[in-house]
C-alpha cells in the first residue's frame, strides 16, 4: 500500500460574482501522506476551506474546479461519477466542519447520525452500527456513551459537539480526514483536548489529515508539514520545523513577528502587525498578490508571475523574488524588532 493518500496539482476555483469572475483558489498543489499532518493556514478568505471543499466535491454549484491532478489512494477524483464521489465521501475520506451545531442535524438524535453512514457505505446491521458508534464516543472521551446516542446536539455542549463530529467522520474508517477550522469555536482548555483527541486518533488508525486554521499556535502543536495560503495561493509550504525556524516569504514572516515570544519578548515592545488590506481576488491580479502589503516590494514584483522556489532545504519552497539570503536578513531585522532589541 502506497504511503501517498491525496495528490493535488494545479487546483483551481472560479466562482462567477456580480462583479465579474472570482478567483479564490489558483493553481495549489500539494500532497498528504499516510499518518501525516499537513496544515493549510492564512487569515479569512485566503481559500483554505474552499480547497477543502473542492477535494470533497463539495463546493457551490456554480463553481467550477479544475486541476491536473486530484488523486485519492491513486483513483482520479475528476474522472469519477456522482455516485462514486458520494461511495467516497463520509467513507475513504471525511471531513469535520467549523461548527458542529449548525453542522449536525438537530431534528436527529446523535445516534441516527452517527450510524448513517456506516449503514449507507458498509455490509453491517443496525447493532453493530450502534456498537461503532458507542466504540468512537468513548474513543473521542465521551461518558456514558450509550445514553447520549438518543440524545439531540442541542443537549451537548460545544466541546461534545466537536468530539461527535470527530467520532462521525471516524465511523468508517477514512484515510483521509479534513478538518476545517476544529477548535475556532471552543475555549482554550477544550481546544487543547480536542487537538491532543486528533492528534491520537491519527495515529493510532494511521489516517491522513488536513488541518485548516488561521491560529499559528494550533499549527506548532500538531503539524507535520505547513502550506500557507494567501489571496488564494500558497506562498510558503515546508516542514513546520522549516517554516517556523526560517520563515521565507514576506507574509509568513509578518504572521510570526505578531505573535509575542514568551520569554523573550520584551514588556513594552511593540507587537508586529502586517499593514494594508488583501486585494480582491475579482478578475486578474498581476505579479505577487502580497506586494500592495510587503516591505520590501519591487518594481518587479508587480508584473509578471512569480512561481515558486526553493529555500535552504530540501521541500521548503516560497512564493517570492528575494532570494533566501535577502529573506533570512528581513526576517533577522524584524526578529530583533518583535523582541524590542534594537
């Protein structure tokens, strides 16, 4: 069995708006291995949840996706049946939405919408569906099982709505789970749960995931890999160890410089803050989409496509004309910014 679960090239989504054609994803690529996380992080409509979507085929009907290649364990995605796709979902891959309460049905108990798709993929009867259902709400640290699977979600709090959806996407053993934004919701001690919950379950039934977020402290907690998405294109994507030591693209670097570094930071030192606003992505957008918002723009960055490159290591590449050297001595500059040492 090979490793690689999903293989995406040259993905992209246009969606058709009032004022012309919005380009929200344009031309990503990455793959996810087996017992591999690979987070997809930027700030709100960047194109994160939309390429989540566009995997599943789950997007608005008046969007159109393309791309080169949209592999699941080596079976073309682009070439398969509604049918198909609708076998695939909820089954060889799942996903766990932003927010369970408008995500879970509240008209159903939990156990009539944890059991249906175990019913409607696999060969098992009633009592065994009830019986993986009871399994994974234990498994996800949910107490007396049995007696909340005639339970509605409006009687769970948010963090047992959360582990529900995280037992959902596991009730047919997926080897690909995309979870879109899993925590925003809860407070700080549920959201460290629920990361430690995935982050556990991932290994033990050595899935893929994709893990979306805008929050860089989620990402350092549990990421193998990091693609960062901005204006609907990723920009950085490398190891975290890669992305959070040597930071290469100008946006990356402006993410981390506005989070304080505990013992380090100085009191009193300003906080770092990336200025301006991300452009429209309505018709064509020239040149690097970052450059209306980058200290170190150029005439050159302006025209023209700039095409990804390699950093120092070995699967580290950005999206910039600076050379890895220029970026490192930005990146030194604003590291003695952040701590108030200059």
């Amino acid at each position: 069995m090979s490793d690689l679960i999903l293989e995406v090239r040259d993905l992209v989504v246009d969606i058709p708006v009032a004022t012309g054609m919005l380009h929200p994803v344009q031309s990503i690529s990455f793959d996810v291995t087996r017992g591999e996380t690979l987070c997809i992080v930027g700030e709100s409509g960047c194109g994160k949840s939309l390429t989540s979507l566009a995997v599943m085929d789950l997007l608005p009907s008046t969007a159109t996706c393309t791309a080169s290649v949209l592999k699941l364990d080596d079976e073309d995605l682009q070439s398969v049946g509604e049918k198909r796709m609708t076998d695939i979902r909820g089954n060889k891959m799942a996903m766990i939405f932003q927010e369970p309460m408008t995500s879970l049905n509240p008209a159903y108990t939990i156990g009539n919408q944890l059991e249906e798709a175990l019913l409607r993929h696999k060969k098992v009867s009633a009592a065994e569906a009830r019986d993986r259902a009871i399994y994974l709400l234990e498994k996800v640290g949910i107490t007396a099982a049995a007696s909340r699977l005639t339970q509605y979600p409006h009687q769970l709090s948010g963090g047992l709505r959360q582990r529900v959806m995280i037992a959902m996407a596991l009730m047919c053993g997926p080897d690909l789970i995309i979870a879109d934004e899993p925590t925003t919701a809860l407070d700080v001690t549920i959201q460290a749960q629920i990361l430690h919950l995935l982050a556990d379950l991932q290994k033990e039934f050595n899935m893929g995931m994709i893990l979306i977020t805008h929050d860089l402290g989620v990402v350092a907690r549990v990421a193998d890999r990091v693609a960062v998405m901005y204006a609907g294109q990723i920009v950085e994507t490398g190891t975290a160890k890669q992305v959070f030591e040597n930071p290469t693209h100008p946006y990356t670097q402006g993410l981390l410089e506005c989070i304080p570094i505990p013992g380090k930071t100085e009191r009193g030192a300003p906080l770092g803050s990336i200025p301006g606003i991300v452009p429209s992505l309505v018709g064509d957008l020239p040149g690097c989409h970052f450059a209306d918002r980058c200290a170190h723009v150029m005439d050159a960055c302006r025209t023209g496509r700039i095409d990804l490159r390699d950093s120092f290591e070995d699967g580290h590449v950005f999206r910039c004309l600076l050379t890895p050297d220029q970026s490192a001595a930005n990146l030194k500059r604003g590291a003695a910014c952040r701590t108030g040492r200059i």
